[in-house]
C-alpha cells in the first residue's frame, strides 16, 4: 500500500490522499483549498493524478475543505463512487449546490469587474458539474466492513466533528490505515464522542490545534452575559454562524438558556436556508447525535426559520432587542453581511462570532478592532460591540487528541499529522514523539510514502 499527500499539507483545507493498493486506487477525501490566494490557485492547476484512473473516492464528512473539489474531480473523468456516511450524503447535497453557486458567483462578479486574465472568467466548476458529483454519493453504514474496490474495504466509526463525520479505517490484504478526518471533541454538547479506536497500522491525524487548548470558560455562561448585556442597552444580537454545527449549537445553547431562565425570551430569527435545511437533516439523523426527538423539535421550533429573502431584509427594520443568526461565519458573504451593515453602527447592537475567522475575512478585522468595514463598496462604521466565544471548536484541542489516542493498545507503525499551519502540526508531532514514543511525520505536498517500506 502508498499513500500520496494531495492536500492538507501546512494548512487545514484541501483535504486529499491518494491510496495505492495493488491495481486500486482510492481518494480518501476530495476537498477544496480555501483561504490564502496561493492556496486557492491550487484549485485551478492541474490534478496530480488522472481522475479517470481513480477506482473509488471515500468522504470523512460534508465540510467543503473535504469535499468541495469532488465536482471538479468528476468533470475531469472520475465516474467511480464516493463512498460516505448516511448523513454526509444528506449535508454535501446541500453544500455542494451551494459551493457551485459561489464559484459561478464569482465567475459573474469577475467578469462584471473585468479583472480576471481570462474572458470570459469561468467558474471553478458548475451547478450541473456538483449535480453529476451528487449522484455519486453512495451512503455506508457505520461500523460496517464495505468493499470499495478490488481488494480494498473500509469501515466507518463516528469521529464526532460534525452530523456523519467518520473516522475511515481503510485496508487492504495487508495492511490497514485509520483516517481521522476532523477529530471531534470528547464531551460536544450535541454531537456523541469520537469512537475509541485500539489499533492500525498507519494512522493519518488532524492538527488544527495541534500547538492550542481551548478557552476553559464555560460557553453557555459568556453566551449569557453577552444576551444579558445588548438586552439591558436595547440593542439587539447578530451572530454569523457557519450553516452545519455551529448554527445548530447556538440554537441548542440559546434555547438551554430561555428554559433556565437565565436570559429574557426574546425572538430568534435562523436566516439562512442552508442552516434551516441542515437543522432538519439534523433531526432526520437523531441516532448520530445526542438530542432526543422532543429536544429537538424543541430545537427546531426555537427559532424562526427566516427563508425568503423579502423576509431576510424585513429583519433590518427591527428595533427592538433579538437574537438573528445568519451566515456565512466569517461575514465574508452571504445574508448576514446586510445584518452588519443594517445593525454594525448602533453602540447598542452586539456581532458575536463563534468561530475560527480566516485571515483577510470582515470577521478577522472586526475581531480586530476595525472602527469599519467595507461593505457593497462602501465603508460602513463597526459602532456595535464585537464579541468572540471561542470554546465551540468542533475540532479537539491537543489534550483531547492525546487522550484519544491513549487508547491505541499498540502504536501505529507511523502517524502522520495532516490538516493543521506548519507550527501546529510540528508542536503536535514533538508532543507524540516525546509522550508516546510513536513514530511520527508531517509529511510534504505531493509526498508519496511506501507502506510496506515502514
Ligand atoms: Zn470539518
């Protein structure tokens, strides 16, 4: 068995390795840079490896720096399946539409502009293309062995990132390797551990917060104090969440907070129809997470689903004191960008983020201290208080990945340590190298190892 690295090397996006085994050959993964230009533009090279020589592709899960490169891998000639859980099929047939429809975006806004080297600029890929892609997906069960190609199969274990995430165990006559995807956290609100894993041969780990522990405060607490506060001014609360997780936690914890009484029943407004479709893949879903049927219909009937977008501006009226989450999480787009503009100059309003906010993003900036930000081409002054919680990390910090791997009765022949900047990964390798004396690389981009070699 080889393993190439084709993303996820010195950064946290592009997730992508290619598996050798034999005459088979399986992605693991398929997903988008994002971030810095230099990493985008990897987007647009040439793939390393013919898509029409890969037998099978196998998703951890939905988030598009796992996925959203699959679209462009099927139009340049992959026809195999994709492999995935239950729930990974039902997010990516929400996401995927949704990256093709920023990537045309993005097309139309440059040639509007005319600053692309091409004419006319085409989109990274299609509407049609993430259609094609959809019809792929061919959902597995969890903890069940599948064949995938000849003489490969793999088995799903739940990793607790996000609704379907997996931790992919693949193997062939051999050999096995154990995939972490994104590595969830041991004591989530609302999604259930990572499974606890004893034992492969190869095991290929997540970095993020390789080098960092998360904030100890209790989050529910601060989310409190930050409600309690904009109320008592008269203002009201806008919250960019990202559409998966993070939008259905929030909920989870506001509503936590209505039934003890610890803040005043205001309105909730959830504007986002991916959010909203995402809440619901969430109840179809219930034996993957940790709400019962009543909690989350509790879930789902807390807040109004804002859907059309005559209802989404009608929301920029409102001057009264309520609670709005819409996405996109980094305010780099989407509706909640005319929230900011709409509330971001009143001192009374608060923008709370909740998540990881991209160098270069509005959220980066107003996180920042920035006194504006541009905004449809104009400056719009940030007179709102701005707020961070920065204990809702769907991923696991560097002492939960170590307990995780405790469990390992037999170290793996090598780890290696993926999806995470270069500091962290390396923080995170010295720390397994020296704790548990395991054998560990953070391997390079387009780095092929041997696996029998080991
Ligand atoms: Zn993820």
């Amino acid at each position: 068995m080889k393993i190439t690295f084709l993303g996820a090397t010195g950064t946290v996006t592009g997730s992508k390795y290619l598996v050798t085994s034999n005459n088979s050959r399986i992605l693991v993964d398929c997903g988008l840079f994002q971030g810095l230009k230099q990493l985008r533009l990897k987007n647009w090279g040439k793939f390393p490896v013919d898509p029409a020589t890969i037998d099978a592709v196998v998703l951890t899960h939905a988030h598009i720096d796992h996925t959203g490169y699959l679209p462009l891998l099927v139009r340049n000639g992959f026809s195999g399946k994709v492999f995935c859980s239950n729930a990974t099929r039902d997010l990516c047939e929400i996401l995927l539409p949704d990256s093709a429809h920023l990537q045309e975006e993005e097309a139309r806004y440059a040639n509007m502009r005319g600053f692309s080297k091409h004419h006319p600029a085409l989109p990274l890929y299609t509407m049609e293309d993430a259609e094609r892609a959809l019809e792929l997906l061919t959902p597995v069960d969890f903890e069940q062995e599948t064949q995938i190609a000849e003489g490969v199969s793999i088995r799903l274990s739940l990793s607790g990132h996000i609704l379907g995430a997996s931790l992919v165990l693949l193997k062939d006559a051999d050999t096995s390797i154990l995939f972490s995807g994104d590595l969830g956290r041991p004591n989530d609100p609302l999604m259930l551990p990572p499974a606890i894993v004893r034992q492969a041969d190869y095991l290929v780990l997540e970095s993020t917060y390789g080098d960092r522990l998360h904030d100890p405060e209790d989050p529910e607490i601060k989310l409190a104090d930050i409600i309690n506060r904009t109320y008592q001014r008269g203002g009201l609360l806008v919250v960019p969440v990202f559409a998966v997780g993070r939008a259905q936690e929030l909920l989870y914890f506001i509503q936590q907070l209505k039934a003890k009484r610890m803040i005043p029943d205001l309105p909730v407004y959830l504007n986002s129809p991916m959010a909203v479709d995402a809440t619901e893949i969430f109840m179809r879903h219930a034996d993957k997470h940790k709400l019962s049927g009543e909690q989350c219909r509790a879930l789902a009937n807390s807040a109004r689903m804002v859907n059309s977008v005559e209802e989404s501006r009608s929301l920029n009226e409102i001057r009264h004191p309520v609670i709005i989450l819409s996405a996109s999480g980094m305010a780099s787009g989407g509706r909640v960008v005319h929230h900011i503009k709409a509330f971001g100059p009143d001192p009374r309003n608060t923008i709370l983020f909740a998540g990881y906010q991209a160098a270069g993003t509005r959220g980066a900036a107003m996180l920042n201290g920035a006194d504006s930000v541009k905004i449809h081409g104009e400056y719009v002054p940030i007179n709102a208080e701005v707020d961070f919680i920065s204990n809702l990390s769907a991923h696991a910090d560097y002492s939960e990945i170590m307990d995780w791997l405790s469990h390992f009765t037999l170290p793996p022949r090598q780890t290696f340590l993926t999806h995470g900047e270069p500091v962290a990964a390396d923080a995170l390798r010295h720390r397994i190298e020296e704790r548990m004396g395991w054998n560990v690389k953070v391997p390079e981009y387009l780095e092929t190892v041997d696996l029998q070699d080991q």
